[in-house]
C-alpha cells in the first residue's frame, strides 16, 4: 500500500521551480504529524510531501492524508478533488473538518475529527478491509507520539533542530482557549512517559531541541524529570510557556543548567488589555523585570503576542514599539486575534456583525475582527509596521547591544541574532509565521 502525506501551504510560502525557497530555514521543520504517521504506518510505503521545498510528486498513492487548517480549507478542497481523479482515497484531518464536519464530507472520502494518530490503525485495517468508514472520531482514545526521523533530513528542511513532543492539550488561560487550535484538535491532555522521552532524545543527533508543547512548563514535576533525565545528553532546548513561570524564580537556574535556551511567553503573559497596560509604570517594571530574569540566566525570550482587540489606534501601535525595545525582549511573534468558528467568542462577534466568515483569511496574519473606527487593512498596516520595526535593523542591533553582556558571545550569536534574522528574513518575504 502507498501513502502519501501532503502538507499544503500558502502561496507565499510555496515551492516555485528556479526560485529560491522562500523563507528562513530556521524555522522550515517537517510536518510532526507526518512523522507519527510515518512511524505507525513502518509496514507500509509512506512517502512525506512538502509544498515548501518540492514540486509536485509523480506517485499515485492509494491514501493521500491531508492536514487541512482552516485558511487553507478551499485550497485543499481543490487538491483533493485532483488527487481523488486519479483515483486515490483522500483523507482530512485538522482543524477545519473538526469544525466543518458536514461540509468536509463532501470534498473528501474520508474524515478525521480530532488526533488522527489515535484512529490511524483502524484507518489502515478498514482500507485493507474494504470497509473504511466516512468519519473517525478520535475522542479519548490513546494517541501516538513515536516519530519516524528521516524527514527531517530532506532538502530545504532546518539542518539544526530537531522537534518534539511531550504531551498534547491546550493550557491557554480562559482568555485565550477561543483562539487556540490545540483546543479544538486535544480536547484532554496526554503526557508521553517521562523514560519514552528520554530513549527518543537519545536518538537524535541535533543538539537543538523545539519543544512543540502548548506549556511545556505547565506540570513543572513532569517538566524538570525530563530534563533531568535528559541533562547527561547535553541538548539544548526551544520551548513556550505561560507567564506563571516568574512564580518560580528558582526554576531559572535550574532550566539553564539543563540546557534551556529560549523560552517563548505565551500570550498571556501580556494579555489582552495592552492598550491600557503599556501606559501603566507598574506594568512596564514588572516585565522588565521578568525579561531581566531570564537574561540574568544567559537563556534569550520571546514572546507570543495577540493585537486587534478594541482600543487600538496608530499611536498605540507607535508606544507599543517603544514599550517593546524598551523592556529588551528579544524576539516577537504578532498574532492578529482570529477567534475559532463556533466559539462562545466568536459566536458574540457574529452576532453583532463584528467576524468575518472567509476562512481564507484565518491564518493569524490578516485580521477578521471588525472594531468601531478602524478597517481591516489599516489594522493590517500597523502590525505590518509593528513587525517591520521591530525586525528592522536598526532595532535589532539596539537590543543586541543592550542584552549581549548578559548573554554572552555563544548564547548572543545563536540564541538571540541567528532567530532574529530569521523572522527578519521572512518578514521581509512576506511569508508569515512559522507553523
């Protein structure tokens, strides 16, 4: 049996012949799905595609796998329309036919709602059975976090870092569950077996690790005995967190002691009450302060933020840069505020008018919230420029100067000016966020 996993993306990211790939490829990573698929389908021929770094392939396989988030819903639509003529049993899994699950039906042969690990088997025997049914409701069955590593190695992929995961759910704040995926595809949280961690870290040449968790740090026992039992390999780690890390100021030491590098504040940790809060003094000191910990421990910070709510204006955008470069964090990701269809926050919003519905434009870089007094391309244009500014050379170089002599020269180079230009890169191609 042949299988093809087909990870679609945006055309601004997508493969051209005698072009170069767009993008940095600090952060073109394979799919990690792909790879626990590849793992739980070893008996079979499994082939990975990936529209970022490779045309098209010349195989006809007998299941294609789509992944289908929901700003490339019509696209993959279309492909899976191309691939059914030839013939191939198509299969979606994602956000958008967790939500859409009607209208999924009607554009593949088969549906998958929730982990798609989780039904993976019972995919395989029912096809080799004849009797594949239309959906597959993962729900709380057990899930799969074994990998197959070889896709790793393919041309275009980052040479540098390796990806993992520990465990699966959503640890958002209330504030924030409307907006995260992880909430819609993991309704419970499963944790991978601490010693299962660590074989798998042993196998992995690349001394970088990315961490995909939601929270890493969300159960600290679990978090600090895997990294206990992986010190003696001596890697060195990418995660997020929220901000209740700063509870804990004890645990600096220890995470830098056990290899950690960068950590990402999740997007509570500004919150959603900025237009207000950047003005307050107590709020400026106070992060300064939480930025100032976490360089004090020669690890680099990152934080994950969501812009678009009411309240916003040109001249906070313009203050908001400034509040930024001032508490010396080191790199952003910005984020426009894209509630989940069918979310007790969007559902507010339809009501008033206030969403758009075209879920093209649902991949966290166009905004979709209507908000008294500002239009959508003119949101747009400040967090345009908000990104710019921020990754502008200039700005860069200033927050280097500044952080440089807490971080030292190793940590400096790749920790700090090796992720910034990076997002610069792809800023400067309009490529979006990584996945």
């Amino acid at each position: 049996m042949k299988i093809l996993f087909y990870y679609p993306v945006s055309s601004a990211k997508r493969f051209e012949p005698l072009i170069a790939i767009k993008g940095s490829a600090f952060f073109r990573r394979p799919n990690y799905d792909a790879m626990r698929l590849a793992y739980l389908s070893r008996n079979y021929d499994f082939y990975y595609f990936d529209e970022r770094t490779e045309e098209k392939p010349e195989i006809t396989p007998d299941l294609i796998v789509f992944p289908v988030p929901l700003s490339l819903a019509y696209y993959t639509q279309t492909l899976a329309q191309q691939w059914r003529e030839k013939g191939a049993k198509t299969i979606a899994y994602g956000v958008y036919p967790s939500l859409f699950l009607s209208e999924a039906k009607k554009h593949f042969d088969v549906i998958v709602k929730g982990d798609i690990t989780a039904v993976w088997e019972r995919i395989l025997n029912d096809y080799e059975n004849g009797e594949m049914a239309d959906v597959y409701v993962a729900g709380d069955a057990k899930i799969s976090f074994k990998t197959y590593r070889e896709f790793e190695k393919k041309y275009g992929l980052t040479p540098i870092i390796s990806q993992l995961r520990t465990s699966y759910g959503c640890f958002c704040s209330p504030a924030f569950k409307d907006y995260c995926y992880e909430n819609i595809i993991h309704k419970n949280t499963q944790f991978w077996d601490p010693q299962e961690v660590y074989l798998e870290v042993s196998k992995l040449q690349r001394k970088m690790i990315y961490i995909m968790d939601d929270d890493f740090l969300h159960n600290l026992d679990y978090a600090c005995e895997v990294l206990s039992k992986c010190w003696r390999l001596k890697k060195m780690w990418i995660f997020q967190t929220r901000g209740s890390i700063f509870k804990h100021p004890r645990l600096m030491n220890y995470l830098k002691e056990h290899g950690v590098r960068i950590i990402y504040l999740k997007e509570d940790w500004f919150g959603t009450s900025l237009p207000k809060d950047i003005y307050r003094k107590d709020f400026f000191k106070q992060k300064e302060y939480e930025v100032n910990m976490i360089h004090a421990s020669r690890m680099t910070v990152g934080a994950k933020i969501m812009l678009g709510f009411e309240g916003e204006n040109a001249q906070f955008f313009r203050d908001f840069l400034k509040f930024l470069l001032n508490i010396k964090i080191d790199f952003v990701e910005i984020a426009v505020c894209t509630p989940l269809p069918f979310t007790e926050t969007y559902k507010k919003l339809e009501k008033n008018k206030r969403v758009n519905k075209d879920l093209s434009l649902y991949d966290r870089w166009m905004p979709v919230v209507r908000f008294d007094g500002v239009a959508q391309n003119e949101l747009y244009n400040w967090l345009e420029l908000l990104r710019d500014s921020f990754y502008a050379w200039d700005a860069i170089l200033r927050r280097l100067m500044m952080v440089a002599p807490q971080l030292g020269f190793y940590n400096t180079m790749f920790f700090y000016l090796v992720p910034n230009l990076s997002y610069r890169d792809n800023f400067l191609e309009k490529v979006g966020y990584p996945p």
